[in-house]
C-alpha cells in the first residue's frame, strides 16, 4: 500500500546511496559494530532553503547473505536522519533495518532551512559473527534513498499551510462537491 500524494511535475528525484562499515573486534569485542566515528552523520544530501524533500523510497541491503545478516542481529541496525543547521533529529525515531528491501515507501518530508543546511545519517547497530562471516574482517551496509526535491513555492505553500484550504470542496457528505462547494 502506498500514501497517494501528488507532487508538481518540476520535482527533482535525487537518488543517494551511502555505506557503512562495521570492523570485526573494533570496537567491540566478538561482534560487528557500526557505532563508529565514520558511521556518524554522513552526508546524505546538501539542502536549499525553501525546498521540501520527500523520503520516497528506501532500499537496505549488506555485503553479506540476507539469512546470514538476520542470524547475526545483536542490535537492529538503524539510521537516523539529522540536519547539521540546526542540529536536530529529523524524524521521531530512527528507521530500523530487521530484514533487507528494495523500495520500502516512507514517504518522510522535511524542508531545508538554508545556509550549510545538509541531511546527515548515523547508522548504529551491533552483529555477531555467524558461521558464515567467519574470516570476514569487515561488514558493509548499503542504504540507498530515493528523494524528491519540491521548489514549487505555491506548492510548498499549500502543503505547509493546509489550513487555509480546510473543507473546500466538500459538501456535508464529505463528497467532493462537482460544483467546487
């Protein structure tokens, strides 16, 4: 199931990807663990003030077997989106990675505030060392965003400011009313 939204025409779709690895015994021992330095707030996306970016899709994967990553799962891995300016938490939590997908919908707006204002992502999480991964000094995960950048102001404008439109084109039924009341 998908969210139907339309969005103007002039909408510029910004595929990202990003990697992050996790070394074997560093820093923790016996396992995996992405809560490194390299894996805090990696560019993701420079912004424009004025613009709304929509997190369209999502697609997660590893340098590993899907079976082998969901065997080795000490702490779900996960990503959470900040912006460097102002420095805050983008969503309410951050997206966890219990399982690989392509073209996961989110569907996750946020705007640019301007200035040096980009989309970062800390990837975190913790894997033990299955059977498989046995030898393997290091685990790379793969997240690739598809984003949509909206510059349309008159667009922006009704989406940031739905009030003004409340009820147009209702009738007491809650029906669109062909006659536009």
């Amino acid at each position: 199931m998908s969210i139907p939204i339309a969005i103007p025409v002039s909408a510029q779709v910004i595929p990202t990807v990003n990697r992050f690895t996790a070394t074997f015994n560093a820093p923790t021992i016996n396992r995996y663990d992405f809560g490194i330095a390299a894996n805090t707030d990696q560019l993701i996306l420079a912004m424009e003030n004025r613009s709304i970016y929509i997190i369209e899709q999502v697609a997660f994967s590893m340098d590993i077997a899907e079976a082998d990553f969901e065997n080795s799962i000490n702490i779900v891995p996960q990503i959470r989106f900040t912006r460097a300016v102002p420095a805050t938490q983008i969503f309410q939590a951050p997206l966890p990675f219990a399982n690989y997908f392509d073209g996961l919908n989110t569907y996750m707006f946020f705007s640019g505030v301007g200035g040096n204002d980009v989309l970062q992502g800390t990837f975190t999480g913790i894997l033990n060392q299955v059977p498989a991964t046995v030898g393997k000094l290091t685990i790379t995960a793969n997240v690739q965003l598809q984003i949509y950048k909206i510059n349309d102001q008159q667009w922006i404008a009704k989406f940031l400011d739905r009030k003004n439109d409340l009820g147009a084109g209702l009738n007491l039924r809650g029906k669109r009313d062909p006659r536009g009341w």
